[in-house]
C-alpha cells in the first residue's frame, strides 16, 4: 500500500510538470505570433500606460480628451520622419 502511494504521488507530480510544460509552450507560441507577452518580449511602457488611460477614459469621460492629446502626439512622432531624439 505505501509504495502504491509514492507512485501515485510522483505520477501526480509528473503529470502537473507536464502540464506547467505545455501551458509554458503553448503561451511561447501565442507570444510569437503577438497575441500575448509571456517571456521572450516585453510590453513598451507606452502601452500600459495607454491600456490604462483608455479604460480610465470609460468610467471617466473627461479622461477622454487626454487620451485623444497622447494619441495625437503618438501619430506626430511617427509621421515626422526624423530620427527619434536620443538625448
């Protein structure tokens, strides 16, 4: 009866590790195909804190000129065409 036990406890623990394992694979997939961040990439700060001032913008509607100004001045960056300012 004891050794039944440590079987079925190690069988157990194989079993989690195995799933853990392809959750962990499963999410690397997802990562390379930009659906999600999991690991290897990390979120630009500028896009949690935009996330953030969106759903801020839903429960407080004056939020919502701010995020139309940040918006406006993502698009003015890109258009620009100069070199980013690195200082």
């Amino acid at each position: 009866m004891e050794g039944m036990s440590v079987a079925k406890a190690v069988g157990t623990a194989a079993l989690v590790m195995a799933g853990i394992w392809g959750f962990d694979r499963l999410m690397l997939v997802a990562e390379a195909r930009g659906y999600v961040y999991w690991r290897r990439k990390k979120p630009s700060p500028g896009t949690v804190g935009t996330a953030l001032m969106e759903v801020q913008s839903i429960f407080e509607p004056g939020k919502e000129h701010t995020v139309k100004e940040v918006r406006e001045e993502e698009t003015e960056e890109d258009d620009s065409g100069d070199p980013p300012d690195l200082s």
